[in-house]
C-alpha cells in the first residue's frame, strides 16, 4: 500500500509499505494492505513503518489525523 506523511512544512514520507502503525486517541493501532477504510484523530507518540523490504522506521509526532482508503494511506501531522 502507499503511504504518505505530510507535515505544513513538508513531506515527511511517501513510498509502498507493508505495514504502518499509529498512535491513536485512544491507543496505537496498526493499518496493513486491504485495511477497511477509516479517519482517526492521532495523538502524540510514534509511528511505526514497516517498509516493502522489511526494515523498520520511526517518526515522531505530536499529533494529526490519518485517513486510511483502499490501497493508499494519507497523514497530516502537526
């Protein structure tokens, strides 16, 4: 799935990812390939990447929204 994180500033990252999970409102949770869609608010902590050759990124946010649609996932972060 493709995945883009954007920032008002910048992007902060676009690629096609396995997995990616999130620090909810109401605590983490992860999205993978063919998720049901969904809008959340995210809170401050980590997110997770799991990138198409397995290796592992962290960015840290203070907050934002996710929306998650088939085969492509959006963040806005503060």
């Amino acid at each position: 799935m493709n995945l883009e994180i954007l920032s008002p500033e910048k992007k902060i990252f676009e690629g096609t990812v396995k997995s990616v999970e999130f620090p909810g409102s109401e605590g983490r949770f992860g999205v993978l390939d063919h998720h049901a869609p969904l809008i959340s608010n995210l809170g401050k902590g980590e997110i997770t990447i799991v990138d198409s050759e397995n290796r592992a990124h962290q960015i840290q946010i203070s907050g934002g929204v996710v929306e998650v649609l088939t085969g492509k996932v959006s963040v806005l972060v503060d």
